[in-house]
C-alpha cells in the first residue's frame, strides 16, 4: 500500500500505521472508563473517544504522510535524538498516570 504525499511522492506507511493503531489502543483503552467515571454515559464516552481518535488519525496523516519529504530524512545529532527520547518518555509517563487518576479516585 503506497500513500502518496501532497506532491504525490509514495510514502512508507508504516509510521502512520503504528500512530494510528496506538492512537486506537489509546482512545478506545482508557477513553470510555475515563469518562464513565467522569460521569459522562457509555454513548457519549465512545463518541468522544471515536472524536479523539479521529482527530489523532488525522494529525497523524498530516505529519506522517501528507507533509512527508526528503527533507526530514537528514541525519539527526545523537544529542537531538536522545533529547527528544527522553522528553517523550517523560510526556508519555504523565499522560499514562494523568489518564489513571479518575480510576483511582
């Protein structure tokens, strides 16, 4: 499966792929009995999720595959690489505890 970019270059799809699939996993895992607790019926918490699920494929399309180039395949600083690592690993912690809270409570 080819996805072309906005220049109707082919991309590779796998990275939209796997945000998409994550995206998915994360919208529909904690999405509904996240809102349940919150209050919000088992409707309204799956529209929600399916929103937000919808939302991320889209951002995720944009980044990984419509603006994809050339240009964002240069090499990056070892330094740059870990740095992001870390900031994401430090993002994805708080979000995972974040989204347990109303469990929990």
């Amino acid at each position: 499966m080819q996805l072309p970019n906005r220049e109707g270059t082919p991309v590779d799809p796998v990275p939209f792929l796997v945000v998409t699939a994550t995206a998915f996993a994360t919208c529909f895992a904690f999405g509904p009995a996240y809102f349940t607790t919150l209050g919000v019926g088992i409707r309204g918490a799956l529209l929600v999720s399916g929103v937000a699920f919808l939302g991320a494929t889209a951002a995720s399309y944009y980044r990984f595959v419509w603006t994809a180039g050339a240009e964002r395949r240069a090499e990056v600083p070892v330094a740059s690489r870990y740095r992001r690592l870390v900031l994401v690993v430090a993002v994805g912690l708080a979000l995972v505890v974040l989204l347990a809270l109303p469990l929990v409570f």
